[in-house]
C-alpha cells in the first residue's frame, strides 16, 4: 500500500471542464478558460490531498476487519476515486508536456501511467471491477481449508498451513497442507478472468495495449526496454541461482528418497519450506555446510528471551533512529495492527500505509516471533520510513522513485542486522567466528537468491495473461511453465485448469504488481555494498552493518525526500553514486559461498528439464 493507490473520493475540480463534461456535468465549464497544464497537476494535486484519506480508512477497515459491510463500503469507496484517477489520466493526455515545465510534465506523464488498475469509464463496469477486486482480496484474506467443510474445527487457515509447510519434514504432511492452502484459489478464477478483461478495457482507453503494458511504463524508459532490463539483471544472476538448486536439490533427494525429489528434475513445490517455493531458509539444517555453524539461531534468542512482538518493531524502529531518523509518531503505536485479532477476519499479509499522505503511517501484520518476521517488520518500517521521507513532496510525488525502492529500503537495513549488530543492541554474547561465514551466507543465499526467479516469474505469468498470450483455459499450466522454466520447481501433484494456484499468492489477487521485488533484490544488494564502501567499511560484505552510521543515514534520506519527483536513476546516484541498476552487488556479496556450491556440484548433473 503505497500512498499513491490510496486517493479517494475526490473533490469536483473546477478547472476540469473535460472531467466535468465526462461526468455529465455538462455546462459545468461553459465560458471557463480551460485551465493550464500547470494549473491542472496542482488542482490534481490539491484534491488528492484533500481526500486520500477517506478511501485508505475504508480501505483500512475492510482489511483489518473483513466483513460484507466493509467490503461493500471499501469497494464503493475504490470505485469513486478510480473513476477520478481515471478522468485525471484521461485529461492529462490532452496536454502537451513537451511544452510544459519540467516538474509538471512530469506530473503529467505520472498522470497517465501511475495507475496500478485502469478502469472502464462505464459507471457499471467500474463498479464491477471495484467488487471483484475487494471480493478476491477478502477471498484471499479469509481464506481457509476446511476439509470437512466449512466451520467445522478442522479449518486450517494460511497460518496453520504455514506452520506445517515451514517446519514438517514429513512429505505427506507437506503435501497436504500444499495443496489445502490451494482450495482457496479456484473460486477466484471467474473474478480474475473478468477482471483481466474490465482492467485491459481500462487500460486501453489510457492508450496502452492492456494492463500489462501500463504496469512496465513506470520506469522512466520504454516499456520494452524495461523488460529487456529485468532480462538483463536476471542473465547476471542465473548462474548463481542455478548452483543454488543444484546443491539444495541433490540434499533433498537425499533426504527424501528419489521418489519424492527427482535428483534430475524440477524440485517439487510442497518441501522446500515456504507455502510458495519463493525462499528457502526453513530448509537451512538439510542443505547447510557440513563444517562452521552460523554460531546462532535468531527465533531461538528472540523466543528465549520472551521478546514481544512490539519490543520487535521498537528494535527495528531502534535501528532506524541510530542512521539519524526521527522516531515513529505515536499514531503509529496507537494504530497499526501487530497481532493477528482473534475474533474477526484480517488481510494477514504484511503491509505498510500512508492513509493520510502524511504522518499517519501504519503497519499491519500478524507478526510472530521469529527471525523471518523480524525482517518483514524491518522491511515494513523501510516503507514507513520512506514514507515520512517523501512527504514534503507534491502530493503526485509521493512515492518511491520506482516502486523497487520502496521495497528494497526496508530491506537494506535488514541486511544490516549482522551477528555484529546483534552484539551490539544486547541480543547476541559473541560474533561467530570467521569460519562460520559459509554457513550464514547460505541461510541469507536461501532467502535472497532463491528468490530471484519467484520475483521475475508472477509478472511474466500476468503480462502474458494481460496481453492475451495466455487465455483462461491456460491459466494454470502456464503457471507451472514459468515456475518450472525459471525456478525449476514443479507442482509436486497432479493440476489442472479446476485450479487456480497463482491465486493462492496474494499479491494475485491483491492486484500487487510483483516485479518490484525482483528489483528490490538486486538494489538492496547494490545499495548495502554502496553505503558500506561510503562508509569506509572493507571486510566481507555479509558482516558490514550500517547501524549507527549517519553518513548512512544521510545518503538513504536523500534519496527517499526526493520521492517520485526525478527518475529514478537520480533517486539512485544519491544514495550509491551509480545510476544503473546493478546485479554484480548480490553476486560479490555471495562470492564465497557461490565458488563453495561449484565445489559441492561438481560430479552432480545441475539443470533440468
Ligand atoms: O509482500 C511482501 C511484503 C509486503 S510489501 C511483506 N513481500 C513479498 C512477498 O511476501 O511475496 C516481501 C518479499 C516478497
Ligand atoms: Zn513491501
């Protein structure tokens, strides 16, 4: 939830004679100069202000407590700001930005691609896609497995199935809770179909071939070239993440028999410690290095010591501060939600919002405590924080410089949380020695390399089924192509079109674009070897810690008060120098590990096919 998809309910603007006359105001502007092109992005300006923040309650509300009211009252609430954001992209079309200052064409080109979900200009249809999004995101949301149907105690929700997959070695038991988690999907199927045509219509009449399209023109580049840019980025790191699965899948053919996990083959979806496949560090103990433990297990120190969820986010709000940047508000403690609420039905997928554009910045999650969830709380507060960076912006740049940023900043810092940083703030006695390098490169390998396809794939599935490539009838086995093709993992039972396993992921029916993440898996890399050269740090990458360092602080604030309003790659040389995304950062940071897995391959047969 960045700022940008929150404005609601938008004022009538005067100036707008064309929006008027599309809305039926006909006579509205009758004798009014039209207004300029600057005249227009501050009125745009002005009235995304004004009413951003009824949307994003209504939008907070259903999400925190889903119910048919909410859902009715944030789906009315979607419907009456897109057919304004819509109107707005349409009228900023009609002006000429090569003839208009720099910063307002930029606002008007922002205008026309910024939007996330096109819609139809036809009231009905409108209303319509606005439905269907808030009933697959509640669908998503309340999802459970009851196989006994519903309301019966053997309902399993995500939660439950995730406590099986993360840690049961058992192959049957994983198998189960894979594909219960998958029962949820299927009745998303004709929703997303018909959303994928009202969103393609929405997205023609901005004058982009379909939604696909539109999502890759935010880049400040062609959109063709940006796809040749994610292309790019991922030839730099498949090497790496090839001797990656290479390694993990001859370890769990060991472990569970060649029947289960094909020595040869893609590695089967259900035992690789994720409901998704998408990062493996549950998998660590059956894949680690035989010599040199990593010396500590954070969930352990973490549970031990009885630290609560909150103390966790004021822990990663203490990082935050120690780089110079102020405290949270005390609405941030007051308002988000940290637990998951025991008596109500909740969106569970972490997320971070700006309801207001301004201070009023929350988080929400359902945070347990664990090492994983210490990091998604410092990857949320990376957007909180950014944020309040950005927000003495025009209210159109309020946002990150592309949507990889607001990913990556989060994460960044959480890179940071080396065994050093844990000595220092108390939760650790000693760093572990030199030789247990090997060891804690492969558990953060685990998480970010095996990653990097996941992050690439879900848009590759959704361009093609935007653009029409794959129709309906194909949803599912092209999926299973992608996911096989770039990830080598398969499904690991029989699918077929009856499901609807890209709808098991939220960000699918989240309408979440997902390329963003792959991008934030090669910034945050850049990003974290650049600061740590600025601040003079020369050891191993894995080991260098930000924590404390203003300079630091200085840079990553630089970048994140530019918000939206320079291309990125200004966004970028602020904080690194450079203005080129850059994926040789992830590979020096694994340098080690990566020649320790060509060594453990040699004499396997790596690939698949
Ligand atoms: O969705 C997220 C964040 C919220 S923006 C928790 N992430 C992706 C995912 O969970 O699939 C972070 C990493 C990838
Ligand atoms: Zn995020």
């Amino acid at each position: 939830m960045s700022s940008s998809s929150s404005f609601a309910r938008l004022r009538p603007l005067f100036l707008l004679c064309a929006a008027a006359a599309t809305a039926g105001l006909s006579g509205a502007c009758a004798g009014d100069a039209r207004p300029t092109a600057a005249e227009f992005t501050a009125a745009v300006d002005e009235a995304v202000l004004d009413n951003s923040y009824d949307l994003s309650r209504a939008q907070w509300v259903q999400a925190t407590y889903i119910n048919e009211d909410t859902n009715a009252l944030a789906a009315r609430a979607s419907a009456e700001f897109l057919g304004r954001m819509v109107e707005f992209a349409k009228e900023a079309a009609t002006y000429d930005a090569e003839a208009a200052p720099a910063e307002v064409a930029r606002k008007l080109g922002l205008l026309r691609s910024g939007l996330t979900l096109a819609a139809p200009a036809d009231e009905a249809k409108l209303n319509e896609l606005t439905e269907i999004m808030t009933r697959m995101e509640a669908t998503y949301g309340s999802g459970k497995h009851c196989p006994d149907g519903p309301d019966t105690d053997t309902c399993r929700s995500l939660g439950d199935l995730e406590d099986v997959i993360d840690n049961s070695r058992d192959a049957g038991g994983l198998l189960d809770a894979w594909e219960g988690w998958r029962t949820i999907s299927p009745p998303m199927r004709a929703d997303y179909e018909r959303f994928v045509d009202l969103s393609n219509e929405g997205a023609r009449d901005l004058g982009f071939s379909d939604t696909g399209a539109m999502w890759r023109s935010k880049y400040d580049m062609p959109p063709d070239d940006f796809a040749g840019e994610v292309d790019r980025l991922w030839d730099q790191v498949k090497p790496l993440y090839d001797d990656l699965q290479c390694h993990v899948r001859a370890e769990l053919s060991e472990r569970y028999g060649a029947d289960v996990v094909d020595p040869t083959g893609p590695i089967p979806a259900h035992v690789l410690g994720n409901m998704w496949a998408q990062s493996w560090s549950n998998i660590y103990d059956l894949v680690a290095p035989p010599a040199g433990d990593p010396g500590y297990d954070l969930t352990e120190i973490l549970q031990n010591r009885g630290t609560s969820e909150v103390e966790m986010v004021e822990m990663a709000e203490g990082f935050f501060t120690s780089l110079g940047l102020e405290a949270l508000p005390d609405t941030f403690w007051t308002r988000s939600q940290f637990l998951k609420p025991q008596d109500r039905e909740v969106v569970c997928h972490a997320s971070a919002w700006q309801l207001d554009l301004d201070e009023d910045v929350r988080i929400k999650m359902c945070i347990d405590v664990n090492a994983e969830d210490f990091s998604t709380i410092h990857h949320e507060l990376g957007h909180s924080y950014y944020q309040l960076g950005y927000r003495e912006q025009a209210p159109l740049f309020r946002d990150s410089a592309n949507d990889g940023f607001h990913e990556a900043l989060g994460d960044v810092i959480a890179l940071s949380v080396t065994p050093g940083y844990l000595v220092d703030i108390g939760l650790l006695d000693t760093e572990p020695p030199a030789d247990a390098d090997l060891s804690l490169l492969m558990r953060m390998a685990l998480d970010k390399v095996a990653f990097l396809p996941f992050g690439l794939l879900i848009d590759r599935w959704r361009w093609s089924v935007f653009s029409g490539e794959t129709p309906p009838e194909e949803y599912n086995a092209a999926w299973w192509r992608l996911r096989e093709q770039y990830q080598g993992v398969t499904a690991p039972s029989a699918r077929t079109e009856d499901d609807f396993d890209p709808g098991a992921k939220y960000h699918v029916p989240g309408n979440t674009p997902y390329t963003r993440y792959f991008l934030a898996h090669i910034l945050q890399f850049q990003l974290h070897r650049d600061l740590c050269a600025a601040i003079g740090y020369e050891g191993p990458l894995h080991r260098c810690s930000i924590y404390g360092n203003e300079e630091a602080g200085r840079r990553l604030s630089e970048m994140m008060a530019m918000g939206l309003s320079r291309p990125w790659p200004d966004a970028l040389e602020a904080a690194t120098g450079s203005r080129e995304m850059d994926a040789t950062a992830i590979l020096d940071y694994f340098a080690p590990l990566a020649d320790w897995l060509r060594e453990q391959n040699e004499g396997r047969t790596c690939g698949w096919s």
